[in-house]
C-alpha cells in the first residue's frame, strides 16, 4: 500500500511592527542612558529618555520622518536643552567647561537617539544602525568623564548587546550577508572614531578651551558659586539665590552653623570686593590646613557643580580633601578652593575641635595692611553712622563687649525682609539711621562698618547658615540657607563669628516644606548616584564573575530562543493510508456528478460545508443535498474511521447509486 505525504506548516507569527525598532535596538539605548546618567549625573533627563523610548513600544502612533511636525519638535526639545544649559551656566557661574562640553554633547545625542523611537519610518530599518550609532557616541561621552569607574562594568554588556544589534540588521531581501553587515559595521565604527577622535580632543585641549571660554563669558558677569554671592551688591533684593534646591549634604556632628566660603573687606557704594578672581591663591600641602586637636569629623558634600569653593567653618581644625590639592587666598581672608574642578557630588572633610573659637588654619592674624583694610569706613558711609556706632560702644571695656553691643542694636532697631529700598546714597546708611527692614546682606554690611567705626577689624562673609544641622547627623543644606555676616578680629582672641540678622530670618522646615517635586528629584539624583558609588565599588573578582555571568545568561538566552524558532518552523508530517480502488472510485464518482450539475466542490471546502452551502443556494437540484450530505458523512466515516471492508465500500455504493 503506498502512503501518501501531507506537510502542514504553522502560521508564521505576525510580524513585528514596522513603526518599532526591534528589541537589541531599544537595549543598547537603555544600557547607554544608563552609562549616560551614571557618569554624568543626568538623572532627570535619562530617565525622561527612557521613559519615552518604552513609550513608543506602547503605541504605533510615530512623527513622519522629515516632516514639519517632527523637525518642530527636534528643535524645540533639542533648542530648550541648549538654552537651559546656558541658563544654568549664567545662574552657577564659571562651569567646570569640560563636563559642558561632554555633557551638552551626550545630552543632544542621547535626546536624539530617543527621538529615533518615535519616527516614521524609524532610520535603520529593523536593524537600528542608526541607533546602534548614536548610542556609541552617548557611552563614549559617558567615557570621557571623571565620574567614569563604572564603565568598565558596563562597557561588556553593551557590547555585547551591540553586536546583537548589528548581527540583526535588516536590508532588502536578495543582498548576501556579509553585504547584509558590513555597511551598518563600517557606518557604526566611522560614527564611532568621529566621536572618540573628537571627545579625546576636546578632553586633550580642555584646559585652553576652559581658559578660552573663561575669557569670552566673563564679561558676561560669569562667576564662581551659586547660594554665595561673588560680588555682593546691596540692592532691593538679595544677591542669594534663596531656593530650597539642595547646595551640600553633611555627614557628621556639626558644632559651628555657619560655613564661610568669601570673606570680603572693601566696601563702596553699596558694592563688597575684592572679586574672586582677582585674588591671589597659593597651593596648600594638606599638613599646612591641619592645626590643633581633633574631636569630630565632618564630611560636606557639595551637591552642585557650580563652584571650586571649600565652605567649611571659621575655627575648624582643619580642611581635608582626599588626592586633591587645595588652595588659600591667604591675603584676603580666604576663600578655600579645589585646585581642579571636580565634578558633583564631590565632598571634603572637616575636622573640628569642639572650641567654637579655635584659631585654625583659616583664621590667619591680619597684617598691617589687611587690618588697615578692615578699619576703613568709606567716605560714602554718612557720618552720623561713625557717630551712632561710637555713642553705642562709648564706656564698654573690652572689645568683645562692645562688639555684641553693635549687634544687639541691629538685631533690636530693625526688622528683616527679603525686599527693601535702598533709597538715595549708600543704602548701609539708609538702612541703619532710618532702621529699615531688609535681608542678611544689609544686617552683615550694618555690622561690618559699624565694628569699624568702633575701631574693630571686621569683614563681609557669605556662606551658608547651618543651624538645622546642629546636633544631627546627617543634615542637607539647601540654597535658602545661604547667608551673609560679618567676622570680627580681637585682639587677644582671634577672628570671631558675628551675626546680627534676626533669628526669626532662619528657614523654618515645617514652613517652609520642600515641594512634593523637588524632593522626588532629590531622590532621584541620589538613586542614581547610590547606583554609581556602588558599581565603582565592586571588587575585580567579582566584577569579571558578573561580566561572565552575564556573557553566559546572554548566550544561553540566544540559544533557548533560536531553538524554540526553529520549533515553531519544524515541518509536521502526517501520513495515511492511500484509499481502496473502489472508495477511489466512489470518490471520483461523486466529484463528477457535482460537476455535471454545475456546482463542483471548491478546494477550500469539505464536501459536508459545500453541501450545506448548496442547501441555501440551489434549492432545485436533481437529486436530494440530505441524502449526498448522508453519503459524504459515510464516505469520511469509512476513509477515515473504520477500517475500510468490501461491505462498507457495498453499501456506500447503494447510497450513491440511489443519489443517482
């Protein structure tokens, strides 16, 4: 008996929309805003990237490439990521240029990237060149940063990921598959050596661009240090930006609130100087910013990437920073400084003696020319000021108490207030003989001339108030705590910490509440960072047994699903017996009479569904559908069921004749 072959394939699956990029295209993107975010702390906006680029996994909905409305949002996303970083480069003043350049460059690329995954017909096709393309540039971006130790972790996945990437390219059917490869390869590795060739120089020539760029924005009032005013001027409102975003964290007891970064001691018409970059700094060995005994240790995090500025307390013990240099404006009463910039977060240690008037490292004696410098009262100063603050001190005995006398006057005669009015003059005297209400830089300006008008040696300070961190351990400074007062020198003491702003001018945390969307930033940026600290610590040993892990889950995964492929596509065979003669026969019989009446079986029907259609269509036949649907009922029941028999294939033979 011969058998006859039937070979029935599955369906093919439906296949991938052509709207999306398939899945190692979306996973190089991840894994690079990952590295992206990392490296350059860009934690809102990669996760706003990534967001999207899921996103368009959720929906077909895409912008048509070259058309209007997507070149509209190209420029509109891409212009407002550039305006905003300028924005913050004028609001922080001198930026760290080199992690601009980096991190303008990466933040376009990687928006871009993103924009890919929302266009129609993405660019690539199913293979994502472009987007393999475009990652490359944002890891390498991520690469050329300082805060570059957990690339190493991530550089195999990606890789890895990419040469999935690739290897899934897709070109029109009928080109080979090295033809197939090779031009998503090559346009990969050119997009890739442009990128490296260009942030290698970029990161070579960093200094002369810095420098470069340094000159041209510094007419532009380009300056060190956001929350500390560089040149404070006493206007209607004050020079601090008073925000409740986050300025440093500090880890360890603090005895001191408050943390000066610029001490200034000339003043004229309205004006404190001198400028921060006209100061002269000498390079500190880290044993010259060590002095005295040493109770407690505090650890401040600066949490911006605004300033080189080292706040710590007066009469600290000392300044430590881990493999930097530092630098002292010895002259001009400080400030300390990082030598290079250093990317945020970045954190120094202070070492405190418990004496809150310890003379340490930053409170050098005054020579005779920087004393005569904190005596001068400039002519500008109305001289019922010189006057009032004479007649306050006048029968005190020591210095010290006529110094707390002059602060006890203006925490007394006048009121604080964001805003005030200068008036006509110098607005120190308008605000001390008509006792206005007005902000800390009015009450440290007040204090400052008027300990010199009393004979005391006294400066202008900026820095930031630290009183919600006292007696805590851990303790976030924001930028509404930034603050000014005055230093008083005395002899036979040492400079002193003078305030006469009103104690209720303090942020009050249960009033003023940091917004709900602010602090999710917060926890965001410090997730990422958590993230970051915790890759750059993982061991070498355990690093390369994850990497091999890793490598090993990846293969292992690449092989289940070609192998449950090549399942779905594996050919079913079935096989019967071939039909009697005379079934054969009956078979051909039944074909024919359903031909000479006109109405043959289409292929795609059974004869019982033909039949039942011919029930509804052609209700005159010459002979009964009941009884051919009968027949055709046996006829499957003896083919297929029971074993075929001389009387079975008789008695089908009855029925048909009787059709007949």
């Amino acid at each position: 008996m011969s058998v006859t072959t039937a070979v029935l394939t599955p369906e093919a699956t439906a296949a991938e929309p052509q709207s999306r990029l398939p899945w190692p295209a979306l996973a190089i993107a991840l894994v690079a805003l990952l590295a992206f975010a990392l490296c350059l702390g860009s934690a809102w906006l990669s996760t706003t990237l990534a967001i999207a680029i899921l996103g368009s996994y959720a929906t077909d909905a895409r912008l048509k490439k070259g058309a209007l409305p997507m070149r509209a949002v190209r420029l509109l996303v891409m212009g407002a990521q550039v305006l905003l970083r300028l924005a913050e480069t004028d609001r922080q003043g001198t930026f760290a240029y080199i992690d601009l350049y980096i991190g303008l460059f990466g933040q376009l690329t990687a928006t871009e990237m993103a924009l890919q995954f929302w266009q129609s017909p993405p660019y690539g096709g199913h293979g994502g060149a472009v987007i393999a393309s475009l990652s490359g540039l944002v890891f390498v971006a991520a690469a050329k940063t300082e805060a570059r130790t957990v690339i190493p972790w991530i550089t195999p996945l990606y890789f890895v990921l990419l040469m999935i990437a690739l290897h899934r390219t897709r070109h029109p059917p009928g080109s080979g598959s090295m033809r197939r490869v090779l031009p998503a390869l090559a346009a990969f590795i050119l997009v890739l050596g442009i990128g490296l060739g260009t942030s290698t120089a970029i990161w070579s020539w960093h200094y002369e661009l810095t420098n470069w760029f340094t000159r041209v924005m510094a007419p532009l009032g380009k300056s060190e240090g956001a929350g500390i005013s560089q040149i404070p001027v006493l206007g209607p409102t004050s020079n601090l930006h008073l925000s409740p975003a986050r300025a440093l964290r500090l880890d360890g007891a603090l005895n001191e609130p408050y943390l000066r970064g610029l001490a200034y001691d000339t003043y004229g018409h309205g004006v404190w100087g001198p400028p921060l970059d006209v100061r002269h700094f000498d390079t500190m060995a880290a044993p010259d910013l060590v002095k005295g005994a040493v109770r407690n240790r505090v650890k401040i995090t600066r949490l911006t990437d605004d300033t080189r500025l080292l706040v710590a307390p007066l009469h600290c013990s000392g300044v430590v920073l881990s493999k930097r240099s530092m630098e002292l404006a010895m002259g001009d009463g400080g400030p300390l400084r990082s030598a290079l910039w250093l990317a945020a977060p970045s954190g120094h240690d202070v070492l405190l003696s418990g004496d809150d008037e310890w003379q340490g490292p930053l409170c050098q004696p005054p020579n005779e020319d920087y004393r005569r410098r904190c005596l001068v009262v400039p002519k500008d100063v109305d001289p019922k000021v010189i006057t009032l603050s004479q007649s306050i001190v006048a029968g005190l005995p020591t210095p010290r108490e006529r110094a707390d006398a002059i602060i006890d006057y203006l925490k007394t005669h006048n009121a604080y207030s964001l805003t005030t009015d200068p008036g006509t003059g110098d607005p120190v005297s308008n605000f001390i003989l008509k006792q206005k209400a007005a902000h800390c830089e009015y009450f440290a300006s007040a204090a400052v001339l008027m300990l010199r008008a009393a004979k005391l040696p006294a400066r202008y300070v900026t820095g930031y108030s630290a009183f919600s961190a006292i007696g805590k351990v851990q303790a976030i400074i924001r930028q509404r705590d930034a603050h000014a007062w005055a230093e008083c020198w005395i002899d036979g003491t040492g400079w002193i910490t003078l305030d006469a702003t009103p104690e209720s001018s303090r942020p009050n945390e249960d009033v003023d509440a940091v917004p709900w969307l602010t602090r999710f930033s917060e926890w965001l940026e410090d997730t990422w960072t958590d993230i970051r600290d915790w890759m750059a610590d993982i061991s070498v040993t355990n690093l390369m047994t994850g990497i091999l892990s890793l490598l090993v889950l990846v293969v292992g995964l690449q092989w289940l699903r070609a192998f449950r492929a090549r399942s779905k596509t594996r050919p079913v065979i079935f096989a019967y017996a071939s039909p009697g003669a005379e079934l054969a026969a009956l078979s051909d019989k039944f074909e024919r009479l359903l031909r000479t009446h006109q109405v043959p079986c289409p292929a795609h029907r059974t004869w019982l569904e033909h039949l039942r259609v011919l029930t509804k269509t052609h209700p005159t036949l010459p002979f009964k559908t009941e009884a051919a649907a009968a027949f055709a009922q046996h006829y499957a029941d003896v083919r297929f069921g029971a074993p075929e028999s001389p009387e079975a294939v008789a008695e089908l033979s009855k029925e048909f004749h009787a059709l007949t």
